[in-house]
C-alpha cells in the first residue's frame, strides 16, 4: 500500500516509571499520526515497552519480585500516561509477547544459518547501565563513555553478528539518501562513527550471567543481546500488532523517532542487521534532543525529573503536548521551567487561541442568536479579503512543516493565523457594526469570517491538540470526524454550510497565576507538584507608611511625585456588567505580571463584549477599593466628563505589563 505511513517509538525500557522524555518522543508520534490520518494515510503507530535485560533483571529483584510480575506492574503506567496524555497509537508492543519471542528467534536463526552469527571468545568492558561492552581505548578511567558509570571487565564466550561486513555499505547508504538520518548534525555524527572500523556485535549473553532474555534457538546456554530483541520489535509487530498483519504492507517504517543517546543503535546496528537479513531499511530515523530542568542535567539523585502525571493534573494534556513542541526545534535540546510553561499557557493558549474563541463565540451569541450568519459579498472588505488567504497558505504551510518535523514551526504558522484573527476583531469592531442596524450585513459578514477562522484552526491544532479541537468543534457546531481523512474533503473557505448552534462554554485554557508559577520547582518525579491557583489572586499595593501630604496646590507636581503613578499597558481578558449599575463594568485584566480585577465607570459608553480585547492604560499601583461591594484593584484611563468617556487605547502591537513613562 503507497500510502501508508508507519511511525514509531522506541520500546522503552521497564526498569522505572515514564518520564518526560518518554512523554516527548510519544507525543511527536502522536501527532504525525494524527496528521497523516487527517490526508488519508493508513497510520500504523507503534510503541510499546523492552522488558527484558539486565537493568530489569536488577529492577526487579531490588523490588523483591520476578522479572516478568515486575514489567506486569509496570506496564498500566505506561498505558495509563498514554491515554492521559491522549496518545492515538494502535499498536502496543511488549518484548515479552511469546508471537515477538518466537519472531526474534525465527530472525536470529535466519541470519545464523547465512554464517552471520558466530562464535568467540570475548574480552571487554561492560556497562550495565548501557547493557554493551567497550574496547579498552573507548574506556577511560573506569567509566562508560557514554553513561559515565563504572564498568567491569568480563571475559566469556559469546555469539557475534558480523557487523563490520556491511560498514561501507552502510556508509554509502547514508551518503546517498540525506534523508534517512535527521538532523544533518546527527547525521554527520554517524558519518563519523563509521570513519573508524566498524566491529563485530555481541548478540548474545550466556544465561549463567543474565537469564532474563529471549533464548537463542541454536544454543539454549544464551539469551539474545537486549538491543538485537528489541529492535526486531519494528518488524514483528508488523506480523501480528498492526492493523494489517502483513509485513509488505507497512514495511519499510516511514519513521522511527529516537532520542540522541540510541541513534548509534538504530542507525549502525539495526541498519546492518536488516542488511543482513536482506530487508529495506527504514526511510528515515530522527534523533531528537533532550530535556534539561532549569538548565540543569535530569537526574533523580537531584530530584528534578519531570513527573508527566503531574504536570497534566495541573495544565492539561493539551497544553503540556503544545509546550514540549512549541519550545524547541524538534532535534535540539529544550529547558523545561514552569516558568516558561506558564508563560507560553497564559500568552499564547489562554490570551490568544482562547479568547479568539471566547469573543467570537459570545458576539455570536450576543449578535446573531448563538448562530453562524450569511456573508454578503458586497460588504467584502480587503480585511476579509486577508483572512482568507492567510487560510488558504495554513494547511499547505502546516504540512510542509510537519514533513520536515518542524512541530514549532508549523504551530508558529497556526499563531499567527490566530494573532492575525485577534487583529481583525480589533479592527473591525463587531460591538460598533451591532449599535447601528444599517450596518447588520457587515457584522454578519464579520462573524462570517471570524468563525471560518475558528474552523481552519479546529482541524490545524487537532494533531497536537486534540481535546482543545473536539471543544471547538463542540462549541462551535461543525459537523465533522477527525478519524476520517477531513483534509481531503475539507471544504474550502465560505463552503461550509453551518447548521448546528453555536455554544459559549467556560474558558478553553483557565489562565494561571505567574507568582506561584515562578516560584514553582519543576513538577519532579514522586516530589508532589506545588498547586498553583486556577482562579487569579493578585498582589496588593503595599499601604505607604508615610504621613497624608495637607491639602494644597497641586496643579504642578515634580517628576518623583509622577513617578510614584505606576501607569501601565493592559489587555481586557474579560468584561461583564455590574449588577444593579448602569456605568459599573468590572473587568479581568492582563498587567504582564499577573491578572487584576478593575471596576470602571464605562458602562454606559462601553458594552462589554466591545471591552474584550482592547489594550487599555490603566493605574496599577492604586490601593484598592470597593465600588458596589466588587473590590478594584486599579483604575482604567479614559477622557471626559461623568457620561461621555473616550479610553485611552495604546497600538496593540505594546505588550501587557508596559510601563508609560
């Protein structure tokens, strides 16, 4: 079948609970996955669990129980971390599945009876940690060159695979298909490593030493090499976990993602093993980068390893698959900080994708019945004109990017598209177009286009997003099954025929309060993540402590009196009248720092779906007040006398928090 499309994971290793490492590579699976569904692929999306091994042997007697109970008790973790996060796989693979078992054997004997297999007497240094042996000059000062552990010097007589047959095959192969290594820094990498001459592999460890592993069928004494039984998983899965059993169907992969540190064994031994076995290899392996915390190395000696459980209990699937794609170029090494994270939740999910849906949803609901009105062309402006051909470059732009795995790219494509929308709003201002009826079809066709814009936006964040897309599609009333291939038959912008009610429903991305965010430490593994607070609380002037000045002239002050007025850049987050008061809107505003609650007397010249949005002045360091029992903790600027109130507007390209000065 053409077009199919395969991706995987690495199998991950049992000997602890998942982390955000293995949350990473699964969630960039994911997403292509998801993606290449929506253009009418048949996706097979492997991932699974490597239960056999030393380091697992060693996990489990530490926890007192057998190899195989110890990956049993293991595994739901996993699964469970998968589904929270919403992770589309449908194939699940488990070294310890006796169909795999029997597979990698069939292959070992293959390769066996062509004389690849031998066996020598063998002299190293080994690595548990790393599970493979180091010559002498790779070793220095006792310790692996890769891990940094202490190794050991063993002697025993194991079987090879004759590796080094297929170096400047594998060399050529590299060489002339730029592709099949990513990044070209990963790939250079490769390049050279196969400079120096390419040695023999162990594949196996006598059972005396490791008993825990798949038994060699042309000699019971040994079990095969981890990594020779779990690289085999991308074959054998093929045979009885994918959706098509059929080896010929899927083969070769279109993917295989890995993190840095097991490039060598996907590119090097498993490139030369499928040469041995005379099968394609893969058309693409990507080596993506690895995640500090607050710039420092994740270790659990320092207490810093990133707990994905956490972090979602308190932002969200969503949210955190957005963060970890949206951070760092897939390939480079990324920081993870709460500080950061709830920087970009409350910037770009909360102020730009939520309220977008949050005011066009209520306009809908205020102006036109909570329904999608009709465009009239004759009140087309070049406004208009502008949002649809942003929308007819989104999906290509987004597919090109995604081709080439550049997650932050293509979500920096979907946010300007976004920005572009919030922009449109301000500009054309529904909340004036509705006070005069003459101009009723020119809201219509406003709202027209703002929901077209939230319906290019449900489909391009579903890959990475996919509870935030089915809420839009919700809310939004379309009609439409993400598990098909929508972009095929996607219609195009003003095609849609809308049928269904609109709904407004509670905030996409609840913001989160940036005190408590900084100074969070990073959600750690089985180190409780802090609560951070859903509903804002701000900080307070602190009340000055100097003596009330007496009453005099004041019509000239000097610059330190000026200075003391913290006059700063908001952004309106949300707007709602007072009850029982005719002026009194209070207001939720974005200060750059954190969210304030002000109460202002506009109400009579503002409405307050026209307040969201805006970029106002207000006074940030006033102390606060009670106006009709609703404490304010600030004060809008606007000119005039008691009814006529113009506001004070700034460009809104100024960010919220700016000082005036």
């Amino acid at each position: 079948m053409s077009n199919t499309f395969y991706v995987t994971t690495p199998i991950y290793y049992v000997n602890d609970v998942p982390h955000i490492g293995h949350a990473y590579t699964t969630i960039a699976a994911d997403v292509l996955a998801r993606f290449y569904r929506l253009t009418g692929h048949e996706v097979f999306f492997l991932t699974g669990l490597d239960e056999h091994g030393q380091k697992v042997q060693q996990a489990a007697a530490k926890a007192g129980v057998d190899p195989q109970t110890h990956c049993d008790l293991l595994t739901p973790k996993f699964k469970n971390l998968w589904s929270q996060l919403h992770i589309s796989n449908n194939g699940f693979i488990r070294t310890t599945d006796l169909q795999h078992q029997a597979i990698v054997q069939r292959y070992l004997q293959a390769l066996y009876d062509k004389d690849l297999i031998y066996q020598a007497e063998y002299t190293g240094w080994y690595c548990t940690f790393d599970e493979r042996f180091w010559t002498e000059k790779d070793v220095e000062n006792g310790l692996c060159p890769d891990c940094r552990r202490p190794v050991e010097q063993v002697s025993e007589r194991n079987y090879f695979y004759r590796m080094s047959r297929f170096q400047n095959r594998l060399k050529e192969h590299i060489q002339t298909n730029p592709d099949f290594i990513q990044p070209d820094t990963r790939r250079n990498e490769v390049l050279g490593f196969l400079q120096k001459p390419l040695e023999d592999l162990s594949i196996s460890r006598p059972k005396s030493r490791l008993s825990w592993g798949i038994e060699l069928p042309f000699d019971r004494d040994c079990v095969a090499y981890v990594w020779f039984d779990a690289l085999v998983n991308y074959l054998s899965a093929l045979e009885y976990v994918a959706p098509i059993p059929s080896t010929s169907t899927f083969w070769p992969a279109s993917l295989h993602l890995v993190g840095k540190d097991i490039l060598t064994t996907h590119a090097v031994y498993w490139s030369t093993m499928l040469m041995g076995l005379e099968l394609p290899l893969p058309q693409s392996i990507f080596a993506h980068g690895w995640w500090t915390v607050n710039g420092e190395k994740m270790s659990k000696s320092r207490g810093n390893v990133v707990d994905p459980y956490a972090v979602v209990k308190e932002f969200g699937a969503d949210a955190f698959r957005y963060f970890l794609l949206r951070e760092v170029p897939f390939g480079q090494d990324g920081d993870f900080s709460i500080t950061a994270f709830g920087s970009r939740h409350n910037a770009e999910l909360a102020n730009d994708l939520g309220n977008l849906l949050s005011r066009t949803l209520t306009m809908l609901a205020n102006f036109s019945n909570n329904t999608v009105p009709q465009p009239d062309a004759r009140h087309e402006t070049d406004q208009d004109r502008q949002l649809q051909h942003a929308a007819s470059s989104l999906f290509p732009s987004i597919e090109t990017h995604l081709r080439h795995l550049e997650f932050n790219r293509a979500l920096e494509t979907m946010w300007g598209f976004v920005q572009s929308a919030n922009q449109y709003i301000d500009k054309t201002a529904p909340w004036m177009l509705a006070k005069d009826p003459d101009h009723t079809p020119r809201l219509h066709t406003v709202l027209f286009h703002l929901t077209e814009v939230l319906r290019f936006l449900t489909v391009a964040v579903y890959p990475f997003m996919p509870q935030t897309a089915e809420t839009m599609k919700i809310r939004l009333g379309l009609s439409m099954d993400f598990s098909t291939s929508v972009l095929q038959e996607f219609p195009r912008w003003g095609a849609y025929l809308y049928k269904g009610q609109t709904s407004k429903g509670a905030s996409l991305f609840p913001r989160k309060d940036s005190r408590p965010l900084d100074s969070q430490k990073s959600p750690a593994q089985k180190t409780p993540i802090h609560p951070t607070r859903t509903h804002m609380e701000t900080s307070r002037p602190v009340p000055s402590t100097q003596p009330q000045s007496p009453p005099g002239d004041v019509t000239q002050i000097g610059i330190a009196d000026f200075q003391k007025v913290q006059l700063k850049v908001a952004k309106v987050l949300t707007a709602e009248r007072v009850p029982k008061s005719e002026k009194l809107l209070k207001l939720q505003v974005d200060i750059g720092t954190e969210q304030r609650q002000i109460v202002a007397g506009i109400g009579k010249k503002y409405a307050p779906e026209e307040m969201v949005g805006r970029t106002i002045v207000v006074v940030a360091n006033l102390k606060p007040a009670k106006l009709m029992g609703i404490e304010s903790q600030g004060m809008v600027l606007a000119a005039g006398d008691q009814e006529v109130l113009e506001l004070l507007n700034m460009s809104q390209e100024i960010p919220a928090g700016t000082r005036i000065k």
